[in-house]
C-alpha cells in the first residue's frame, strides 16, 4: 500500500477493448477504482450487476441507462449515482467520453472476469 501521493496520467495508462467501440483505462486504489471510458455511438455494456457503487460523470457525448425498467438519459455534465448490485445497461447513443468511480474495487476487472462485455 503506497503510503504518499501518486500521480496518474491517462495518457500514460494502457487502454483495452472491452467490446466494439468500448475502451477503457482504470487505476485501482486501496478503496476504489476510477475508469475512464471511451465509447463510441451504438456501443452497448450489456445488463450487469457488481458489489461496487459506481458514480458515472459523463464528460461528453450521451448515454441511455436502463434500470429497474426505467430509461435514464445522461448527458455532458451529468452524474448518475448507482447503487451496489443493482442491475444496470447502456447504450452510447452519442460518442461520449466518461468517468466512472466504484468502491469498493472493481475485483472482476483486475481479475479479468467481467465476462458481461463478451455475451
């Protein structure tokens, strides 16, 4: 465990293809794990469920969250607040670019068994 501050550049990190016009960049701390995403119009992230709260802050572009059978539209500027285990999908209706921010850890990803991407 790092005992000081580290500093991160995105444009340092490795990027990975985790389905047509989905790329993702995560950093993994103690507690949490922040991702940015790169997602392109027609992108889908299937209906998934993890421990993690997440907290999605759209920096551009738009996306269309269905939960608990409701549509959620989210655009540039926007923060969606995502409970644990609570089911989630979405689709990229516009180019977007995102931040998403989970604790605790997203586990699944630094194990690579977040096997929902590939259905």
């Amino acid at each position: 465990m790092p005992t000081t501050a580290i500093q991160h550049r995105w444009t340092n990190l490795p990027s990975e293809s985790v389905a047509a016009g989905i790329q993702r960049q995560f950093i993994t701390g103690d507690r949490l794990t922040v991702a940015h995403f790169e997602l392109k119009r027609g992108g889908i992230v299937p209906r998934h469920t993890h421990e993690s709260e997440q907290m999605t802050c759209l920096l551009s572009g738009v996306l269309r969250f269905v939960i608990d059978g409701r549509d959620i539209i989210l655009r540039a500027g926007d923060v969606l607040q995502i409970p644990g285990w609570c089911e989630h999908e979405v689709e990229v209706v516009e180019d977007a670019s995102v931040i998403d921010v989970f604790s605790p850890v997203r586990q699944d990803w630094i194990d690579k068994t977040d096997d929902y991407f590939r259905r």
